[in-house]
C-alpha cells in the first residue's frame, strides 16, 4: 500500500501497480479526465515532482508514445513510459498561459502557443511513428454530422478540400490549448496531453482560437488573433480560417456524439463563418 504524507492509503489499483513498479510516492489526489478516462496522480519519483498517468484508450495511449518520442522538445520530459503508463516532469504552474490571456496579455499568450506548435513541429532526424492517427480519420465525426445539414454541413465543406489537399505534414499534438501548455519553470512552456496525429501542420494552430474559454471569443479578438497567428506560424490566413471553421465543428460534432448541447461551440463556428469573407 502506498504512503501519502507518511501514512498508507488506498488509491486505485492500476495507479497502486505502476507506483509498486515505478517506485513512486503519491503526491496528491488522483483524477481522472473527462471523455477519455485517464487516470491522473501526482507524485514524487525520488523527491522529484511527477504526474503519473495511465491512459484511458488508444487515443490517449498514442498521444503517450508521441511524448515519449518528443524526448522534451517543445513538450514535457518524459521520465518513464510503459504502455499503458506514462511518467512526466510535473509543471511548475498549470495555469500561467491562461492566467496570461486572462490579465490582459492575450496576445503574449497566443504568441506562446505558436511558439510551443513550432518547437514539435520541427524537423527531427528521426522517423515519424508508425501510430499517428492521419487527420481524415480525426475528421470522421464531422462528416458524420454534416448528414445534419446545417453548420456541421457548411463547416465539412471547408474542411474536405483541406483534407484532400493536405501540406507540410508533420506530426501533430492535436490538442493544443491554453490548458496543455504549461510553465515548467526554468525549462519554459511545454505541451502536454498530445492526441498522436499526422496531417498538415495548420491544423495544430486551429485549437488556440477557442481559448483560454469560449467566452473571451469576440469577433474583434478573432480577426486579431488570426492575424498574429498567421504571421507567427507563417501559414496562409485565409487556409488557417479553414482550419479553425473545420476544428471548431469537429469539436461540436464530438460533443454532440456524447449526448450534450454543442450549442456554445456552433456560436463559435457561426462567428468564425461570419469572418470568412473579410480578408480571404
């Protein structure tokens, strides 16, 4: 049984197993992520900080290989991985970027998201893995729910022709968000949390745009922030609008599949369509 603050207490089996074999010390209470299921602990690896995490499917398990393959550049180190366990350096502050746009330096932190999807898109000498989910697989749920008509069918009609054309591929985080970029102190802003796609390297910069929450989206903030991500990434503005359109209803067909109101997220797809015609 393991020890937490110098007494033994029961947490979950499969957390218990890799603390046994990791030798590891819980350090916090364990959780769990919504919609994937992952189990989460903090921990200490001796006397270092650590978030133990055993994924929750192939998803979550694919995204862990592409950490480990990272070697921590651009993303956290990776202090041990074992299918399906995963060993992190853990952050230093899990809320800085947010916080950052929060207090009136959005820009600063967009300008740190783009940074971040440079960093793990760069050239590697090594070989891609095999496992990467290719993004018209990611895409299923879309076309999917484009047989609704509607957003979902207006959004689809953008996103197919990207699919079909896709450029600069490279390996994909998937989900990178105010929330997966995180301060690790002196060794910066890092992601974590990665899907474990392959597709064009635009596609990546999609996510930042409904964040650090929906709520802070306004029409001015997102013809501002396209503007800076464009420059920063380097990506054609009017190919990257596509890609956000194309997330963003992706992200409300997921929703939809679970059940819940996707209502927020086709606000934001309804806002991002408005803006189409401005500049492209």
């Amino acid at each position: 049984m393991p020890l937490f603050g110098g007494y033994q207490v029961t947490i979950d089996p499969t957390l218990a197993f890799w603390c046994e074999r990791w030798d590891l010390i819980p350090d916090g209470a364990a959780f769990s992520t919504p919609y994937t299921r992952s189990l989460l602990m903090p921990v200490r690896q001796a006397n270092r900080a650590a978030m133990l995490k055993v994924a929750g499917g192939p998803d979550e398990d694919r995204g862990a290989k592409l950490m480990a393959w990272w070697r921590g550049e651009g993303a956290a180190e990776v202090l041990r991985y074992e299918t399906p366990a995963l060993l992190l350096e853990r952050a230093a502050d899990a809320e800085a970027l947010s916080r950052l746009a929060f207090e009136g330096s959005d820009d600063a932190a967009t300008a740190v998201l783009c940074a971040t999807i440079a960093e793990l898109h760069r050239p590697r000498e090594r070989a891609p893995l095999a496992e990467l989910a290719p993004l018209t697989q990611w895409f299923l749920a879309l076309r999917q729910a484009a047989t609704q008509g509607g957003l979902f069918a207006q959004a689809w009609a953008l996103a197919e022709p990207l699919l079909v054309s896709a450029q600069d591929i490279v390996s994909l985080h998937g989900d990178v968000t105010h929330g997966n970029v995180l301060d690790f102190g002196e060794a910066g802003w890092l992601a974590i949390d990665p899907k474990g796609l392959i597709g064009e390297r635009g596609y990546d910069y999609a996510n930042l745009f409904r964040g650090p929450t929906l709520s802070v989206v306004t029409p001015d903030r997102f013809r501002r922030q396209l503007d800076l991500t464009a420059r920063l990434s380097g990506l054609d503005r009017a190919r990257l609008h596509r890609w956000v359109i194309s997330h963003g209803a992706l992200s409300a067909a997921w929703t939809a599949a679970e059940g819940a109101s996707a209502a927020r997220s086709l606000d934001f797809v309804d806002l991002a369509l408005a803006q189409l015609d401005l500049r492209a």
